[in-house]
C-alpha cells in the first residue's frame, strides 16, 4: 500500500489553528483546493509496471484507512505536517508484519528522526531509487536507505501517474507537474532541500501524454498544473499552454508576479484555459521582502503587485494570493494593512498564512540559532498555527490579529463582491486592456 497520511493538525478538535473558532476553520478549508498528491500517484504507477505487485493507494484526506486489512509492503509519503500521523501508522502497519518505507519531504531532511520508524529510507526524489527497493524487496535483499542524489533525476523518466487510482472525490482536480525547480529560492521554502536549484522540464510529449491520460480519467477536471512555478520559464510555458489548449480542460497553476506584466501573455493564458493562478505574494510590507529570496525577486516587483493582480483578473484569471503573517518586520498594523490590500485589490481567493519555518529550510535554521522556535511538534506546523516567536508581537496579538484578517476577508459579503466584481471583468475583458 501506498499511504498519504492526513495531517492530524495541532488539537483533536482542530485541524488548522487551535485559537481559531470552528466556524472559521471550516471557511478556511472550504476555500482549499484539494488535490490529490502527485508523487504518491507516480510511486502507484512504478510499482505496477514491475508486474510484481498488486497495488493500493490510500490518501486519508480522501478517504478513509481500514487498519485491519494487511499489507506486505505500506510506504508512507511524509510532509512536516502529517508526519507524526505517519509514523503513527508506521507503527500500526510493523506490528501486522508489514515492511515500513518512509520517504517524502519530511523524511529526505530528518532521516535521523524517521529511521526510528521505518524499515526503510528512501531520500529523495524517488522514482529511481523507488524502483529499486521494489526490486530488492522481491528478492529479499531490501537495504535500510535509499538515496538519490538532489536535483539530478532525469523526470522525462517519471511515468504517466496512476490516474485510474485517485479517489472519486479526488478527480474533480487532477494534479499534473511538468517541470521541476524554482529560480527565486525563497528562505521559507523546502523545494529545494529535494529538487534542488536547477530548473528541469519535461518533453513536450511526456507532458502531452500526462494531459491526455488526465482527460480521459475524469473528462470534466480541472488540471492543477503542481509546477512550482510555470510561468517562470517562458519556452516551457508556451509548451504547456499549447497542449492544455489542444485539450480544452480548464487548468489552475502556481507562478510569480511576472506572470501579470504581459497583457497579450495573460490574454494567450485565459483562451487556452488557465482559469486561476496562485501567486506567493508572502508581504504587502516591502521591508519583509527585502532578502526573502536569493535574488530579490519579490522585494523588486513590489510596487507592480497591484497592476499585474489587475492585468490577470481583467482577462478573466482568477489570482489566489498568498501570504505570510508574522515575518520579522510585521508589527500588530500587518492585520489590517492586508486586509485592505486583498479587498483593494479585488483578489479572487486569498491563502493567508503564518511564518511557519520547515526543516530543511534557511528560515528554520535561522529561528532555530535565534532561539525562537516554540515548538518541535510537528502536528503545529500547518502553517496557519504560529510555531515561532514572532519579533515586534505577541503569538497572542498574531493570534488575535490573524483572526481579524480572516474573518474578514472570508465574509459572505466581501467574497460576494470579489466575485462579482470578477464577473464584471470578464464581461470588459474584450473592450480594452489595464492601462
């Protein structure tokens, strides 16, 4: 069995943030896209090519785990979040007689923790190294670890994932990733600690293949294209674009704020099926984007976040903007402060978050020389219950503040008039361009 654990989060009664009342964790989670997770999905479909074994795929947040039936092999994907759920399981699944393999995010950057837990180790990206163990396993030669080395995996090699096993609950998004790497590098972000800093794409026709098996396992999904961000690489996205329009799905994706500079670009995006775009907007206090990523990025686009939300929308794009509560320049103004830019702005969803620092990331490295790590329960680290010491407020004003922000912004009025004023736009669209 493959096994995506759910995240158990920081209280029985809980998911999200133990301050928050139930109401609002329950608007918080409907406005999620729920996807299912794409590497479980490709580690299913290796597993059925060997032709040695019949395999199940089982994501808690989908369905329901029966753990009374028994499995030879139960391999676990870990994120910080759900990993104590997983080791938990592991722990369930050895006791039946089960060979426990962890890997995933979590696992690749503690491996001294996980090791407590599992059989075996895979490090890494893991569709080699996956393959590998499958077939050691089969002759009885299973080592403790299995590494594979950062950001050198050729993931033309990665096979169309097991589609045909999502959950029906899982298949109204069908997750597909084309490319791999992200040029910005920002200090709160753990992609690289497994993918390292190159940028790889996949071929034009691996990423056609991948489109058409999507289409056929669920002909009205979306596609969330996972790429950490797509429009970073103009060639490859017009690649993409090509291929999801010759599909005619619909499709959501993560990029940058450059994605807004070029209104043809935007224009070219919407006809071909790009409905929504998720852009890590982190601060609308330029004093916490200074040195947030490697080369400035975000700190230098500031002053354009508002014309390029306005570009993207006006074309019928739908931007998801998220954000980080609590960095270091953040005082108890922040609240506020975003809460007038995301209503200013008109932005069609918003993914508000606090400063959560992940291991394997600069930032946790960083909280953790200063002393300013609360917590190493990693149930608390869900992004929305704050976990660190946060330097110009009190976890309680982030709390309190936190709290302000999203019940406003979650309103049946102002996303009543967000989403009218997006209509709006859509009917301009095609009158004139954002000066």
């Amino acid at each position: 069995m493959i096994l995506v654990p759910k995240c158990a989060g920081p209280s029985v009664s809980r998911k999200w943030n133990v301050y928050w009342p139930l109401e609002l964790e329950e608007a918080v989670t409907q406005s999620m896209w729920k996807v299912a997770t794409p590497g479980a999905l490709v580690l299913a479909r290796i597993a059925e090519l060997t032709g040695i074994y019949d395999v199940m795929l089982i994501e808690e947040e989908f369905e329901d785990l029966d753990l009374a039936v028994e499995y030879d092999i139960v391999a676990v994907y870990t994120i910080t979040p759900n990993v104590k759920r997983a080791y938990e399981l592991a722990g369930h699944y050895k006791s039946k007689g089960a060979h426990i393999v962890l890997g995933g995010v979590h696992v690749s950057v503690c491996h001294a923790e996980a090791c407590e837990h599992a059989d075996t180790l895979i490090i890494g990206e893991a569709e080699s190294v996956w393959n590998d163990f499958l077939l050691d396993f089969n002759m009885n030669m299973a080592r403790d670890v299995y590494i594979q080395p950062v950001g050198v995996f050729d993931i033309n090699r990665s096979p169309i994932p097991a589609f045909h096993l999502l959950p029906q609950k899982a298949s109204n998004i069908i997750p597909v990733q084309t490319a791999r790497g992200c040029p910005h590098g920002c200090k709160f972000c753990n992609l690289r600690s497994i993918y390292g800093s190159s940028y790889r794409a996949k071929s034009s026709l691996n990423i056609e293949n991948e489109v058409k098996a999507a289409k056929e396992t669920c002909q009205n999904a979306v596609i969330y294209f996972t790429d950490d961000n797509l429009f970073c690489n103009p060639a490859h996205a017009e690649t993409v674009m090509r291929i999801a329009g010759k599909y005619g799905m619909g499709w959501y994706a993560n990029t940058d704020i450059s994605f807004g500079h070029d209104r043809e670009y935007i224009k070219k995006a919407r006809e071909c099926g790009c409905r929504q775009v998720l852009i890590g907007l982190e601060s609308i206090n330029p004093n916490n984007l200074t040195g947030i990523d490697e080369n400035d990025f975000k700190s230098r686009n500031f002053n354009k976040y508002k014309k390029y939300i306005e570009n993207i929308q006006f074309h019928g794009i739908g931007v998801i903007g998220s954000f980080i509560l609590g960095l270091d320049e953040d005082d108890i103004c922040i609240f506020d402060r975003t809460a007038e830019f995301i209503m200013d702005t008109k932005l069609y969803g918003a993914n508000i978050t606090v400063n959560t620092p992940y291991p394997g990331t600069e930032s946790f490295e960083q909280l953790r020389l200063e002393n300013r790590i609360l917590t190493y329960d990693w149930n608390q680290y869900t992004i929305f219950n704050p976990v660190i010491l946060p330097k110009k407020m009190t976890v309680d004003e982030l709390n309190e503040g936190y709290v302000r922000v999203l019940k406003k912004v979650h309103s049946s009025e102002n996303i009543l008039g967000r989403i009218n004023y997006f209509k709006d736009k859509i009917k301009d669209r095609n009158k004139t361009y954002v000066k």
